[in-house]
C-alpha cells in the first residue's frame, strides 16, 4: 500500500469525516451532520512513498521472484500442453463429438 505525506486543509467551521478504519475522507459536514464541501489534500511531495513488503518497495517491479518464476513454468507447460493435445482434441472433435451433436440436435429438431 501506497502512503503519501502531506497535509490535509479545510475550513475551520466544517469538520472531516471518517472512513471505516479510522482514516480521515475529503468530505466535509457542518455542524448538522450535512455533506458540505469535500477538503483538499496537499502533498508533501510528488512521489509516492511505498508502505514496506509491498511490491513497489522492491523497485521498478522487474525484480525475479521464486512467486512469479513458478507462474511463468506453469504457464509455459500449460501452454505446452495444449500444444501437444491439440491435433487429439481436433480428431476427437471431428470423428465423435460432432457427429453425436449433430445426430441429437436433429432428432431433436425434427417434430
């Protein structure tokens, strides 16, 4: 998760609400509990500071991780998989189970 520093400005008479986790929001209510204005969040800085753990913390996300090399082997021997079945599945397809949809859908089809 992405933390920005900075500071948060509204006007004196309106007080900020509050989301779930304790955090303030940019609307803003008057004393009647009414949605009246939303505040402004002023950055310290442009960048964003990234929280640690987080995938950003680790740089430009081009980093190698043993999480991405394992999804990248599944996914090239899936992909290899299908390759080599392929021609199977296209006889199968084409000497089974075309000839049996087509027999049902007509029996069914004609009254």
């Amino acid at each position: 998760m992405a933390r920005i520093y900075g500071y948060f400005e509204h006007p004196d008479d309106l007080t900020p609400g509050r989301s779930k986790e304790g955090g303030l929001h940019q609307n803003l209510y008057d004393s009647d509990r009414r949605l009246a204005d939303h505040a402004t969040f002023f950055p310290d800085d442009e960048e964003l500071q990234p929280a640690h753990g987080s995938a950003a913390a680790s740089g430009d996300g081009d980093d190698l991780t043993l999480e991405g090399l394992l999804g990248a082997l599944v996914l090239l021997g899936a992909m290899a998989a299908l390759e080599t079945a392929k021609p199977h599945v296209v006889k199968w397809w084409g000497d089974q189970a075309l000839p049996v949809l087509r027999s049902t859908w007509h029996r069914l089809a004609t009254p």
